[in-house]
C-alpha cells in the first residue's frame, strides 16, 4: 500500500471517529437541554397545581398571637443554604368532602353545589419537629362561630350552637380557621387542604396503605365491607375507610375519627418505608397526587415552601405521632350532637400553645 493510500485511509477513520464523537456530543447534550426543560417543565407544572387563600391577611390581627420561639439552625442543612425551620407549628389541616368536578362525584356522590370540612385535625409539631400531636375535631362539635370575613364582602353573622363543620360552608378556609381559633385560642400558623379526588390519587400513588380493623366493616354509605384484620387498601377504598362511621361502633362520627387516625399513622409509615427519591417517576406522581387539589394558607403556596415543610420533618416518625381526639360529650340540647367537654379541652390546648 502506498503512502497516500495509508494516508487517506487514517484520514477517513479520523473523520469517521469526528462525526461519532460530534454525534456523541449532540446527543448528550440533547439529553441533557430535555433533562432540564423537563424538570424546568416538571416544577411549575407542581408549583401551579397549588390553589392558596390569604388568610392572614383577611383574619388580620383579631385572632390568637402567634407563639414566640428562638429557632435552632438544623444540621441537615448546609453552611451555604438556609437553615431548616425547626421551630413549634401549628397547622389545620381539613379533608374536603367537596362534590365538585367528576372525579369528587364519582367518589363522593351527593349534591355538587356546596362542601364541608369532613375532616379537621390540629397539627401541632414540636419545637425540634421530631414529635407530633394531631388533634380531630368532631365535625358534629356544636360551637359558637365567630363573625368571618367573606371574600366578596361584608362578613357572616355569630352562630350560636353551630355544628363545627358549617364554618367552612358558609365562610371557607378563611372561617375554619377563624372558629378553630375560637374555640382554641391556639394560632393556626398554616392551613392545608386535601379533596377527596386528591386523597385517594396520594395512596394510589403510594401504592396503597395497610390498615388493621379490630371489627367488621360494613357501611352501605361509604360503600366499605371489610372483616377484621389486616387489609392492603387502595385510593378509593382508603377514602371509603376515612368517610365510614355507620359501619362501625355506635355509627357516630366518634368511630369515623378512629378510623382516620389509623389513616393517618398508616399514611406516615408508608411515606417513610417508600424511598421516594431512588424513584423519580413516583416521586412525580406523589407529589402530583399532592399538589393537585391542594389549598394552603400563601405561607405554603409554593413547591419551594411546601418542600421545605417536609425536609424540616425528616426526624418525624410514625411511633412519635400522637392522635387525639377533642374531649368532648353529648349536648345537652341534641344526642347527635356533642360540645367541648371541660376542663380536659382546654387543658388540651393549652398544651399546644
């Protein structure tokens, strides 16, 4: 072979070697501009799915004094980052028994035209965060409602003997607040909000939850039959478990409260035995499940916030999850009712200022 033969050939392996690292490169590259703008994409996609009231700025200063603490920095964060908040909070967190939009009526049923808080529990996490207490409120609670601002003007009028739950019908998140306030005197530092469409979507994409009943469930309201033991649910029969009270105890909402406190300890264990982060895909469906039909305070409206609050927990767990349920006994003036039961709810909340 001659030289210029030799020559041209290493000149077209070069250039053969040239177009595939150029290829190489363009591919990277291309990966990596999809990689971004996916999770660019990915962000506000989370970040919009968020819905948020004002509601310090409508209840204003008429309402409890927020707990005055000296945070601690928190050692999982880095010298350059912000320091975790590990202060105590207080945070209301309701489940929406809203009809609205077709996935809520297939799973909730009933009239569309309005909504009540079906669930209400008090978060109160620990200066530390590594302990909780989470309170219920019955929901069959008869109270005085406060006054409440409305969003279009002018306020509501004082309700005597009101049924808890009716504070969110007529005044939103804005008036949940203001009557847990009330009957409370505990400063709601945040609010959150879940639909039934999102609850269920959150354990589906979880993968379900393990509860155990210590008796037969059958409910035809809630649609529930289940024998005692142990039981892997789904989204819409987790939700069925959190809605049933006539298929259990004496059928009031006392039993229901049972029910969705071993929800929410199950809840808790399954988040920490699932390593979100060695699986992006369930972590994009969690925190979509989340996210959409979420309704916080604007202290909580963004991913950013939102991510925060959860990376400030990572010492909680299950076993340091305390549930309570508000003391409370039959009013005098309905059996199917019941009022706060004193001293011993007071004496609850004081503990959590």
């Amino acid at each position: 072979m001659t030289g210029d033969q030799e020559n041209g050939d290493e000149g077209r392996r070069r250039g053969r070697r040239s177009r595939a690292l150029k290829a190489a490169g363009l591919t990277l590259a291309g990966a990596l501009v999809l990689g971004v703008a996916t999770a660019g994409w990915a962000y506000w996609h989370l970040n919009n799915n968020i819905k948020s009231v004002d509601i310090n700025n409508a209840l204003g200063d008429d309402r409890p004094a927020k707990a005055v603490t000296t945070p601690t920095p928190s050692g999982s964060a880095s010298a350059s980052a912000s320091p975790l908040p590990t202060e105590a909070l207080n945070i209301l967190v309701l489940g929406s028994d809203s009809r609205s939009g077709e996935e809520n009526q297939a799973l909730g049923g009933g009239d569309s035209s309005g909504a009540r808080s079906d669930t209400a529990m008090v978060v109160h996490l620990d200066a530390g965060r590594t302990k909780a207490t989470v309170v219920s409120i019955p929901r069959d609670t008869l109270v005085t409602r406060p006054s409440c601002p409305l969003s279009s003007g002018g306020s509501t009028a004082v309700a005597y003997n009101s049924m808890f739950n009716s504070a969110y019908s007529v005044g939103g998140p804005v008036c949940a607040v203001k009557t847990v306030e009330s009957i409370t005197d505990v400063r709601m530092d945040h609010y959150i909000e879940i639909d039934f469409a999102g609850f269920a979507k959150l354990v589906d994409a979880l993968g379900g939850v393990t509860v155990t009943t210590d008796e037969d469930i059958d409910d035809d309201d809630s649609h529930l039959k289940l024998k005692a033991g142990t039981h892997r649910l789904d989204g819409e029969q987790a939700l069925a478990f959190a809605r049933t009270r006539h298929g259990i105890g004496d059928g009031s909402d006392l039993g229901r409260i049972g029910l969705q406190q071993k929800l929410v300890k199950a809840l808790l264990e399954q988040i920490s035995s699932t390593n979100l982060l060695t699986d992006p895909a369930k972590l994009y469906r969690v925190a979509d499940a989340v996210t959409g039909s979420l309704t916080t305070d604007t202290g909580l409206d963004s991913l950013t916030e939102l991510m925060r609050l959860g990376e400030s927990l990572q010492g909680l767990s299950a076993d340091q999850v305390t549930t309570v349920t508000m003391p409370v006994l039959p009013a005098p003036s309905n059996p199917n009712r019941v009022v706060a039961n004193e001293p011993e709810a007071g004496e609850l909340w004081e503990s959590l200022r």
